[in-house]
C-alpha cells in the first residue's frame, strides 16, 4: 500500500476555511448544489498544484461563460464524452516537457471533474481506457444520479424508480425501471491503485478531503465518486442538501469506503441502518413509490444485500436494522 | 540518417519525417491503411530513438481528445488516422480547431462505410473539410514527407494557430514504396523548432481557463476569429513552403500547375491523381492539343485566387472529384471551383466527374476520354458533359 501524507497530520477546518478558494464564488450553480463544494473540497485537499480537466456538464456551464471564469487553477474543459482521454493527453504532455525541461521540474496533478452522464455513460470508454492505461490522475465523479445539465434525464446512476423527464412516472411505469450500474465497482475491477466513495457531509467532514489527499499520492489512476445531491433533479429543498446527502450514507443507500489497492475499506458503519423510506420519501423524484410498499421492501432488499457484500469485503460484522423507524421526513421533499 | 535516398511507403515516409520532427506526444488508435504510420512510430519509440509520449488509446475519438489535452498542455501533438478514424473524430476535430491548436494529423484517404470499403477515396476527409484544420492534399511519398515536415510550422504560425491534416491517398500512396530524398535529422529538428506556446494548461503560475462556454455575445467573434487565421494561412502556407525550398531544394506551392500556361482545357485534381492526369496531359499535347492540369494542394484554406487565375482564361475545365455529395450537383471541389468562378469577367465551360470511389482506378482511357469532351466542347463541337460519374456500371 502506498503512503498518504494526510492521515497523520489533519488540517483544521477554521485552517482550511481561511485557504482562498480556488473555485471562486459568483459562479451559476445552483442554490444548494453540492458541486461546488466538492470541488473546493477537492482543490483545498492538494497540496500540489492542480490542473483540472473538465467534461461538459452543470458544473462547466455554470462556471466558465466567457468571459468570466470561476477557476483559479488552470481548467481545460473539451467535450463531454473525453474528459479522461483528454487528462491522458495533457499528462503525458506533463511528462514530456518535464523530461526535456520545457516546464519547471516539480509535481503537479491532474484532476476529473465529470458528472455521472460524462462517467458512468457517454464517458465511460474514455474511462476505461485512461484507467488501463494508467493514466496519473484522479477522477472525480459527480454522481447527481441524472442527466441534470440537460434538464433531469435518466443516466445509468439514476436509481430504481426516480422520476426523470425521460422515465416519467405514468399510468404504466412508475419512474426509471432497472438497478443503478455499480460504477465504483467497475472501476475497482480495473485494478486502480485507488478508489473511493464518498460525499460531502457535516458529520464527516474531513472524509472526501483525506480521500482526495491520499488519492492525489496514488502511483496510478485514482478515481472518486462523490455522491452529489442535486436540489431541483431529486426535488427537496436548497438547504437540506447535506441532510440528504446524510441519509443516504445513514440508509447505506451510499456506504463511504476506500479499495486500496485491491484493499476494501469501510469509512463508516452506522450503528443502526436507517430504512431506505427515509431516503425515498425525504425527495420529490421518489414521491410516487411510498405507497408502493412491494416496490419500496424490494429496493430495501436489494440495499441490505449489496451493504452486506460491502461488509464482507471490508471484513466487517454485519449491522442492525434500526427495529423502529425513525420519522419519516416526508415534510422536506418538494415537487 | 546516413542514406540521402531511401525506397519508403508513403507510410514510412510519413512516420520518418514524425521521428524528425519528434513531436511531445503521439495519441494513437489503428485503422487501415494508416495503421502502419503508428506502428513504424512505436518502433521508433520502442528503440529510444524519438523523446516521445505515446499515449495508446483505446478509440480515435480519444485519439484526438487526447491530442488536445497534450497539445492545451503545451506539447507539440501528433497522431494519423483514415476513413471511419477520422469520422469518429469528427466532433473532437471542430475542438481542436476552435481551442485554435496547432495538432498534425497525418490521414490516408478512405472510403467510408457502408458499404464497408478499405480502399482509397477522399470521402473522409471531405467530410471533414469544415472543421477548421488545414487540408493539405499531396501528390506522391517525397510531398507527403516534406509536407508533414511544413506542416507544424504552418500550424503553430502566430498568425494562424490551426490544426492541419496533411492527406494522402490510402494504399495508392500509404502503401507504395517511392523513393524518397531525405533530410537530415538536424535539419529537419532545424527548420521545425520547438514549439512555444503564448497560454498552455501546464502553466499553474498563470492559469487560464481553456474551452469555456461562449453564449451568443461573443461566439460569432470566436469563429470568425477562426476564419481570419484560415485567411491569413493562405499567406503562411507558401510562406513556410519557400523557406523549406530556400532550404532544401524542394518548393511547393499552394496548387500545382501543369502546362497551363497556353492551355485552352484542364482537369482539376486533388492528391496522387494528378500523377495519371499529368501522363493524359502529355499524350494530349503530344497530338498538339493544348491540355493542361490543375492539382489544389491546400483545399483549406481554399486558394480561390490562383484557382481563378489559372482557370478563367481556359475554354473548358472538368473538376474530378474522389468524394461525392449527394444531392448536389457533383462533388465538394466542383461546387467550390464553379463558386469562385462565378465571379471572373470570363470563365470556361465546367464539367464534374466523380471518380476513383472505393480504391477504383482512374484508367488513363477514362481520364482521355474526359479530356477529349473538354476538347469538343472548347471547339463548340458539342455541349460540354453534364456532371456525372467516371466510370459506374449501370
């Protein structure tokens, strides 16, 4: 396994709130998206100088129209479906002129910034292919689990029954029929050096800064799927973004964990699991499925199976149910 | 190098002269029949004898992806691709253009499917010919070499800062061998440089944000910022190509004439075509017609001016095209020449004749036999053809 500087020594967080953002503010995301905090996060998180590398999506529309720029770091931003071969390119570019002294000899990183459509779909041949190359970098997957850019579509993270404008819920399909693809799964079959899920949280707040640290010393491809609420494609209110982010790892909807080196990791086990209704019925895009209880003790099922191989791959003993529920928090969701 | 001549395929030729250039990076993905221009380069990369990154892709749209990442990077940036390669390029190719990187990109012409075809005809890049890179068509082995060897320099040019394909005919010149005079090494690392870039990605001390968004307040100005660079290139082109003479002996020009001087009919051309249309030309003249030639090396930026400077005093010109447009009259060059010469005070009858698909060959008979309805119709013995194709069945 290889060493992380970070583990050993934690920055504060009044420490890293008084670091300048290198994503500035003003940008055109919405109230409540968590982009932009992952990518300060992310960019606060290294101490090497970044060069970001970004596929179309939200995040390039809202902070790059010309001819203003959010980014304090150097951002190439070229199609939506390339962002990974396009870091393959500046990176051997990187080595190259490095080599021959054509730039400063010292470490600089390349870093992702993809949604899960330029990820776990359109872009996910570029994907592999930088993965198997062993492209030098880390990518940063916003999962916002849909199409959100374009103005809420189904992607392949999109779970089992949300409401997108391409799965409407009708009188003969309740919302988005199939199972998420496990992409970080896919990933770790690739043989990366490192891999993670994680998301912004209160609770954990240093969780996706220490990934991002010790993803940043991985000798090859490290790649990060940040899960990341979107306010107006799950439907709930602007400032509970990190309250649903919260139920998601609470639900086990989204176990935060780390493979290192073909090594599984769990970050966080809850004491007792939260029913997956909480998750479902705190969101707009899932309103349709609460009184399809069959449905919802399916989707409960498949969550508890997949936590427990999670929990075997990491060597851990399995977790309680919580035996009564906690309320539901119906009362957030919006339509 | 220690040979001055060497018998080379138009794909060694053209990996040659990227080992003398000796580009940063190569993104590369294989596709008949220019997959042996990357192989020969791995080689090269293999022994050590060239500084480069190969970056193997796993597509020729992350081919040219990657392209722009090494080339954003600051790196000088190579690759070659054909046919369904350069397709599935398409939308990265307008990037290129656009992010105004200077990328070489060597290209065998091919056919494009269906029917699935592996043979040569202009079809690919012709599709390509509105992305914003310099096309640049060659005649034989020794102007693809020095072609590619201009070519950096034409692109990486302050005044133009373009992408530029430098095409050559699949197999009738990827995979003829020729002989080739060759540079020396030093000579060719001499006249090319190195490439420094104003703003490049890797510079963290200045960072810019490259490919933002452009909404329609300033998008017009970003591409007609683009047309003036393809504008100014048709200065560059020829600029670039004297020194390379001044320097080597070898000039090349934006169009080729052939005994145009005196001449009352021509055919138009594009690439290795030339070299039977040239013999036809002689044959003609021999029995004291007075035929001549016209080969376009730069397509983009199209050379309008010398195109009607050579054409508008003749009497009757056929335009051969190796790439159709259905629902046109004939093809991309016909349309092109018909519209520049619209404007000449005189101009000759045109003819367009669509040729060569598919790899077939231009028989020296066909291209008579078009040279002979020109002569007709330059003596008022018959109406000039209608545009068509040469040589189709049924």
């Amino acid at each position: 396994m290889f060493q992380h500087k970070t583990a050993t020594a934690p920055v504060s967080l009044k420490k890293l709130a008084e670091q300048p953002d290198l994503l500035t503010g003003g940008h055109r995301l919405c109230a409540g998206c968590a982009e932009s905090a992952i990518v300060r996060q992310v960019l606060m998180a290294s101490t090497y100088p970044v060069v970001a590398i970004m596929a179309t999506g939200c995040l390039e529309v809202a902070t790059t129209v010309y001819p203003a720029t959010a980014w304090r770091v150097p951002m190439l931003h070229n199609a939506f479906e390339n962002a990974a071969a396009t870091a393959s390119g500046a990176e051997a570019a990187y080595r190259a002129l490095r080599a021959k002294g054509r730039i400063p000899d010292r470490e600089l990183r390349f870093v992702v910034f993809a949604g899960d459509g330029g990820t776990y779909d359109i872009g996910f041949q570029s994907l592999s292919g930088a993965l198997e190359r062993g492209t030098r970098f880390l990518y940063i997957c916003f999962n916002n689990e849909g199409y959100m850019n374009t103005g809420i579509q189904r992607s392949s993270a999109t779970p089992l029954g949300a409401d997108t404008s391409t799965t409407p819920v009708g009188e003969a399909v309740l919302g988005k029929p199939g199972w998420r693809k496990d992409l970080t799964g896919i990933v770790v079959a690739h043989n990366a050096p490192y891999v993670a899920q994680t998301a912004p949280t209160a609770f954990r707040p240093h969780d996706l800064k220490n990934k991002v640290a010790r993803a940043l010393e991985a000798p090859g491809p490290a790649f990060i799927n940040v899960l990341s609420a979107c306010t107006r494609g799950w439907r709930y209110e602007p400032a509970d973004t990190i309250a649903i982010t919260q139920l998601a790892i609470d639900t086990c909807y989204w176990p935060l964990f780390e493979v290192i080196d073909g090594k599984w990791h769990l970050n966080y086990k809850p004491k007792q699991k939260r029913p997956i209704m909480d998750w479902l019925s705190a969101q707009g895009r899932f309103r349709h499925l609460l009184k399809q209880g069959r449905l919802v003790a399916e989707i409960q099922a498949r969550i508890d199976s997949e936590w427990d191989t999670l929990l075997e791959r990491c060597g851990e003993a399995p977790v309680a149910a919580a035996s009564v529920p906690p309320p539901r928090k119906a009362a957030g969701a919006s339509d | 190098m220690s040979n001055r001549f060497a018998a080379l395929t138009g794909n060694q030729a053209a990996a040659l002269a990227m080992r003398q250039i000796e580009p940063d990076v190569c993104a590369a993905y294989p596709i008949t029949p220019s997959t042996q221009v990357m192989e020969t380069y791995s080689q090269y990369v293999a022994d050590g004898a060239v500084r480069t990154e190969l970056v193997l892709v796993e597509s020729e749209h992350s081919a040219m992806s990657a392209c722009v990442g090494a080339a954003c990077a600051g790196a000088r940036a190579m690759t070659a691709t054909s046919s369904q390669g350069l397709a599935l390029m398409h939308e990265v190719l307008y990037i290129a253009a656009g992010l105004r990187l200077p990328i070489v990109m060597a290209v065998a012409n091919r056919a494009l499917s269906a029917p699935l075809n592996i043979h040569g005809d202009q079809s690919d890049t012709m599709g390509s010919r509105d992305a914003g890179w310099i096309q640049l068509y060659v005649r034989d082995v020794q102007e693809l070499y020095d072609t590619l060897i201009q070519a950096p320099r034409i692109a990486e040019h302050c005044e133009v800062m373009l992408p530029v394909m430098v095409c050559f005919d699949g197999f009738t010149l990827s995979h003829a061998i020729e002989r080739v005079e060759l540079l020396e090494d030093g000579a060719v690392r001499d006249f090319v440089g190195v490439y420094r870039p104003e703003r490049y990605l890797l510079d963290v001390e200045h960072p810019h944000t490259f490919g933002p968004a452009l909404l329609p307040d300033y998008y017009t100005e970003a591409k007609r910022q683009q047309r003036e660079a393809m504008s100014r290139a048709l200065e560059i082109i020829p600029h670039v190509a004297l020194e390379f003479g001044a320097r080597f002996g070898r000039a090349w020009g934006m169009v080729e004439a052939y005994r145009l001087e005196d001449a009352e009919i021509a055919a138009v051309v594009l690439g290795s075509t030339a070299g039977t249309l040239m013999e036809v030309v002689d044959r003609m003249r021999e029995r004291g017609v007075r035929a001549g030639m016209l080969r376009l090396r730069a397509f983009r930026p199209f050379p309008a001016e010398e195109v009607v400077r050579l054409l508008a005093p003749l009497k009757a010109v056929a335009i051969f095209d190796r790439a159709d447009s259905p629902g046109t009259p004939s093809g991309p060059l016909y349309e092109e020449i018909r519209s520049v010469l619209y404007d000449a005070p005189a101009r000759p009858r045109i003819s367009g004749m669509v040729y060569g698909l598919g790899g077939r060959e231009m028989l020296v008979e066909e291209a008579s036999a078009t040279y002979e309805a020109l002569e007709r119709a330059a003596a008022g013995t018959a109406e000039i053809p209608p545009p068509g194709y040469l040589s189709a069945r049924g």
